[in-house]
C-alpha cells in the first residue's frame, strides 16, 4: 500500500504542476484552454484520492500500532510515534485537499467571468507548492511509518520467540 502511495503523491503533484503549467501557457497563448481543462480533472481526481488515502493510511496503521501495543502490552511510546505522523502529516493535507477543490471552482468562476483569471492562476500556484510540501510530508512520514511497522513486527516476533522458548522449557539445562 505504501509504495502505491508514494507513486500516487508524486503523480498528483506532477499533475497539478503541469495543469497549472498549461494554465499558465494559455493565458499567453502558447497553448490551448482546453488542454488545461481536460488535464484538470484527472489532476483534481488524483491529487484529493492522493491526500485523502495518505490520511486514511494513517488512521488504518494507528489503530493497527494501538491494538498492537494493548494486546501486547507495549509502552506508549509505539502509539505516540505513530500519532506523532497524522499530526505532522494531517493538518497539510486537509488545507491542500481544500486548495485542490477551490481551485476548479473558481477557474469556473474565471470561465464565466465573475473572477479575474489571476485569482484562480494564483491559487493555482500557491495549490501547487502546498501540494508539494504535503506530499514531501506524507512520504516522510510514510517511510517512518514503514520503520515502525517493521520494528513493531521484529519487536512482537522476538517477543513470541521468546514466549514460546520459554513455555517449551528451552534453555534450561538437561537433567
């Protein structure tokens, strides 16, 4: 699931970037508005299923992390670090979320002419590098995740090893 994220984030991002690039190109009349607009929409379906599924990850392998820690009654130390990403991660994500949707909105507004076209282009570009921003976020924490996935696992395994040496008598010595 992870490295479908990564690529999911670095795709959007590229995506928003180009639309905003063929905006942009547009305006000066090096390319054509309708270029602009079919490159939107998959740019807006991709960058909000980006976000919105990064934020989901998160929620899925905390309640995994938690679960974890009170079946085997780990400290809270496993909990906080897992939590410590969805406070890192979530807040950027959810203003570039909003971003993302604004911004079609109001190149509808342009469309029709109840906006100047530097509102939306603006926002455009400021969507652009909050995407960025979040999606650099997310993929570091994401790795982290990853980290503490993996030592949650080694963690329980040598706990388990440990737990069934013990009930087999191993280790002790041979009457």
């Amino acid at each position: 699931m992870a490295p479908a994220l990564v690529t999911l984030l670095v795709l959007s991002w590229a995506g928003l970037a180009a639309v905003t690039g063929f905006g942009y190109a547009g305006s000066l009349g090096y390319a054509e508005a309708a270029r602009h607009v079919r490159l939107a929409i998959p740019a807006f379906i991709f960058g909000t299923m980006a976000h919105s599924m990064t934020m989901f990850y998160f929620i899925g392998t905390g309640k995994v992390v938690r679960e974890a820690a009170a079946e085997h009654g780990l400290d809270g130390s496993w909990v906080e670090e897992t939590r410590s990403y969805q406070r890192r991660t979530f807040g950027w994500a959810t203003y570039t979320l909003g971003a993302i949707v604004l911004v079609p909105i109001l190149g509808g507004a342009v469309d029709t002419g109840l906006l100047p076209a530097w509102v939306h282009g603006g926002l455009g570009v400021v969507t652009v590098a909050m995407a960025g921003w979040a999606s650099y976020l997310e993929i570091v924490c994401i790795s982290r995740n990853l980290t503490l996935l993996d030592r949650l696992e080694r963690t329980l395994g040598e706990r388990a090893a440990a737990g069934t040496a013990a009930a087999s008598g191993a280790g002790e010595p041979a009457p």
